[in-house]
C-alpha cells in the first residue's frame, strides 16, 4: 500500500502544481486535456522506474505484480496521451494579446508542437509493439534494447513538448518537477544498463557443471569466482547472463533449483527455448557467468500455513525443487506434498534425487504423466480439479500455502480451481515470466 501512495503521488504531483498555479483558470475541457497531459507524461516516466528490476519496488509487491501494473498504467498512460489533443477546445490563429494565459488560445508553433506530434505517433506504436514483440520475432535482447532506448527518446520528446508548448510548462516549479521526474527516469536505464553490470565485473561465476537431465532440458550449475556468492531464498530467480560480457543484452531470468542451505554454488534447471537456451550444448565448464538478483516473492519462509502445496509443471519445477530441497536441508516441520505433471516419463527431471527426498519425513511427491507407458503406475492425465481434490483434503485447502510455477496455462486453470474449492488467492503464490 505504502508504494501505492508514492506511485499516485508522484503521477499526481504535476497537477497538484497545476492547480496551486496562479494562472487564471480555463474552461473545463481545456484544463481536462491539460491534466490529461501532464498525468500521461507522469506516468510514462514512472515506468521506467517500475521496469527497472528495483528489489525495492517489487520485493513486497512481487515481480509478477510491478511487472503487471507496469503494464497497466501504460497503457493508461497511452489512452490519456492519445485523448489529450483532441479533448482541447481551442480558437485556431495566433495568440491574442488579450490572452496572455492562454486561456482562449493554445499555441500554433509548430516547433513546439512538433515533439508533441512524434510522441503522439511513436507512443502507440511502442506500446503495440511490446505487447506483441513475441509475435513480431524479435529476440529478447534486441526487444530489450529498443524498448530501453524507445521510452528513452519518447520521455525526451514529451519533455521538450511540455516545456514549450504546456501552458503550465513556464511554471518554475513545474520545470524542476520534470528535470528531476526525467532525471529519475534516466538515472534507472543507468542502473539497469551501467551501474548493475559494473558490480557484476567485480563479482563473477563460472559454470561448474552442465548435465542434460531430460529431452531440451539441461541442468547448470555456476560457482562464485572469488568472491561469497549470492544469499537468497528458496524459490527465488535470477537474470543470468553466460558467455557474455555483462554489459551486454544476453541475459534471461531463470528459477534457482538449489538450496540456500546446499553451500554457495547455485543450481538451475532450463529448458532449451530457440533463443540463447537453444546454445546450451555447447556451454563449458569454465565460462564465465554473471547474474542480477535474487529477485521474487515466491518464498515459504516465515509463512503461517501449516502445509506446502508444491505444484510444477514441466521445467517449473525448478523454484519448486529449490524449496523441497530446502526443507529437507533445514528439517521444516510443515508437511511438504509436491504434485509434478509431465507429457512423458522422460521429461521427469531428477527422478531418483525426488524419490529420495520423497522419502523424508512430512514430504511426500505424486507424480502425473499426461502420456505414460504402459507400465507407469502413478497418476495420469493433468493437474486439474479433480486430482487436486483426490490429493489435498478440505482441510489442507482451507489452510495450506500452494505454491504453483509452470506454463501459463496450467497455473491459470490451477489457480482458477483451487480458488473455486475455497483457496484463498493470498494462500497461492506463484510467479510468471510472460505477461502478455
């Protein structure tokens, strides 16, 4: 909540300074555009800083959910830009001596409409196309560039336009609350693309081990390159970035499948994708590795619930092995049942080391193969309503923690059943990488 109020208070601090103006007011559709204008150009430059993988901002509200109203408030901002011109209700020709405020006219120069008019363009068509980047084939770095450097050159066009062509934009005040909201705004492209990987040259890993574990699935494991690792927790991701300069764009978010408790070495279970992860085959033990995180909210730790409900499907498992094998390192007294769907037994990864920590005490693991051989003798079909009933009883669904990471589609329909049997959505974490 508390981020929340900075949020609206800092998209609502330019038309605070707007309405303490002492400029005479103006008819109500002429300050509606206006306000409309300054809100978008507020919020635009807000987004950099909720895009900018600060752990400040997404550590209580989680990544998945900065990354959503991220997504929300563009294109809140994009509607109020798009409807800011045409809300105006101005006399055309040039300013009238009469009408030193502008309260009749708006201004007719075309050198400070002209930023304006760019921005009006290029907003939607950048909006567009990172809603549907994965659609237009772009690969992730490349996507990531242009979206960096995109919002870059729109943010400075929308400076230029509020500065000389907003009828508030002479207010002092108003000047300094832009400088600084655009300083803001370019100071976190820095960190993001400067300052991070400058801390990381100082802190490097290298790959340790890689080991296919499963058809386009292949387990890594990187090792602290002089320096004390990484504290984190169970269930947590990282951006990880091998074989490449940190500054460079290769780098892509990937679940811990370690424990914490394991030692310093961090363990990962990826799935070969068609971008860098198609490569995986030729990474050597020996090359270089850097990463930014930890970063997540979907941890166990410190959680009331008397249960862990662990449901993975495919390669997320990942997070979900990370805080099985933590709890039977650290000998946590909930009761820990993983529920792990697969198409085929061979894509089950570390089959033998689950079956292991299956054994424990309060664990229990039930695995559901959609396409089984003859001789498999588990749960089949998916992980749906009905299975989901046959494994946790009413009670354990009234009181345990359900913590869910797989493709979209699984966690949709999952979610959507346990809070149809009367799970709570504060009791079921999970976490996405694709949003749109």
């Amino acid at each position: 909540m508390g981020l929340i109020l900075v949020y609206l208070g800092l998209v609502g601090s330019p038309l605070a300074l707007s309405w303490t103006s002492d400029m005479p007011p103006r008819a109500f559709r002429n300050e509606l555009a206006s306000g409309l204008g300054l809100a978008a150009f507020a919020m635009i430059l807000a987004e950099f800083v909720l895009s900018g993988r600060f752990r400040t901002v997404s550590a209580s509200l989680g990544l998945d959910r900065t990354i959503r109203f991220h997504q929300l408030m563009a294109r809140t901002a994009l509607a109020f830009a798009l409807l800011h011109p045409f809300v105006y209700k101005w006399l055309p020709g040039p300013q009238r001596p009469w009408d030193p405020t502008r309260q009749l006219t708006l201004t007719g120069d075309f050198t400070a409409l002209v930023t304006g008019i760019l921005a009006f363009v290029l907003l939607p068509a950048f909006v567009l196309a990172s809603i549907k980047h994965d659609a237009l084939g772009y690969k992730y770095e490349r996507w990531r560039l242009l979206h960096g450097f995109g919002a870059l050159l729109i943010a400075g066009l929308l400076l230029h336009h509020a500065l000389s062509a907003g009828r508030y934009g002479a207010d002092p005040r108003m000047i300094w609350m832009w400088s600084i909201m655009t300083a803001v705004a370019v100071f976190s492209l820095v960190f993001v693309y400067c300052l991070k990987p400058a801390y990381q040259l100082g802190h490097r890993w290298r790959v340790s081990e890689i080991t296919p574990l499963a058809p386009q699935q292949w387990g890594v494991t990187i090792s602290p390159d002089g320096h004390g690792g990484l504290r984190y927790k169970a269930g947590q991701f990282v951006w990880l970035n091998i074989g490449h300069t940190p500054f460079s764009l290769f780098e892509n978010p990937f679940s811990i499948s370690s424990a914490p408790s394991a030692g310093r070495d961090m363990s990962f279970v990826i799935k070969e994708r068609g971008d860098f992860t198609s490569h995986l085959g030729r990474i050597s033990v020996g090359d270089q590795a850097h990463l930014d995180g930890p970063h997540g909210t979907m941890t166990v730790e410190e959680r009331p619930e008397p249960g862990i409900a662990l449901i993975a499907g495919g390669v997320g498992i990942a997070p979900l092995l990370s805080i099985l094998r933590e709890a039977v390192l650290t000998d946590d007294p909930r009761e820990t049942v993983l529920l792990y769907g697969n198409r085929t037994r061979d894509q089950i990864v570390f089959e033998g080391e689950i079956a292991a920590l299956a054994t424990a005490e309060r664990r229990r693991v039930i695995h559901v193969l959609e396409k089984p051989d003859d001789g498999w003798t588990g749960q089949r079909g998916r992980i749906d309503l009905d299975l989901l009933e046959r494994v946790f009883s009413a009670a354990q669904r009234a009181s345990w923690l359900f913590v869910l990471c797989g493709p979209p589609a699984m966690m949709n329909s999952v979610e959507e059943a346990l809070m149809a049997r009367g799970v709570s959505a504060d009791r079921i974490l999970s976490e996405r990488f694709q949003y749109d």
